[in-house]
C-alpha cells in the first residue's frame, strides 16, 4: 500500500477494536495511538514512568521486574538446546536467497535443509 495512503488512513480514521478487547486495553493502546504526539502516552515529561503508572499495569510491580524475581507462568518443556519443538513447522522460503559470503562465522551450525 502506498505509505501516503497509510498515513492519511493513520490521520483520518477512527481508532476501531475487536469485540472482545477489555476497556483497559482499549484506554492503554488509544493513550499509546493518539495522532497528536504531544498527547500520546509517555511523550509527557514524566516519559516512561506514565505508561508504568497506567491503569494498565496496576497488577505489575515494576521492582519485582526489574530484579526479575517473577515467575514465568508458563515454562516449556526442552529437550535439549537445539530443541524446537514448541515452534510451529513452516515452509522454507526458496525465495530468500542463502548468504554465499564468508561462511566460518557459520561452521558449527550444521546443515539447514
């Protein structure tokens, strides 16, 4: 699509959400899109520290993620370190040429195909 196309869209429409989108996300990610830049979420002089004070993250302790002492919710389970079986299968692309320029950065990768 044409970038002008794209930014006239961007400047002229109105912001539009699936069904199913919680009020709070709608409120955070319209702060985050407003087209005025001096009116965006976080362009402010408290800068990042809005986003963190957003209603949004009301459930999230910025000190706790910062020393990363979260737990994740979820931990897959691996095999070993060249396990990729918690990735979906997807056709390689023979449209995206190989790199044919210097290849021993490569040496312990093993063959692609």
């Amino acid at each position: 699509m044409n970038p002008s196309v794209i930014c006239n869209k961007i400047l002229n429409s109105k912001l539009t959400f699936p069904s199913g989108i919680n009020l709070r996300t709608k409120e955070f990610v319209t702060a985050l899109l407003q087209k005025q830049p001096s009116k965006r979420l976080g362009s402010g002089q408290l800068g990042t520290k809005e986003l963190c004070n957003h209603s949004y993250f009301r459930e999230l302790d910025f000190d706790i993620l910062e020393r990363k002492k979260y737990s994740a919710p979820w931990k897959p389970e691996i095999k070993n370190e060249l396990d990729t079986s918690n990735f979906d299968d997807y056709p390689f692309d023979k449209s995206v040429p190989l790199f044919k320029g210097k290849q021993d950065a490569f040496k312990d990768f093993g063959p692609l195909l």
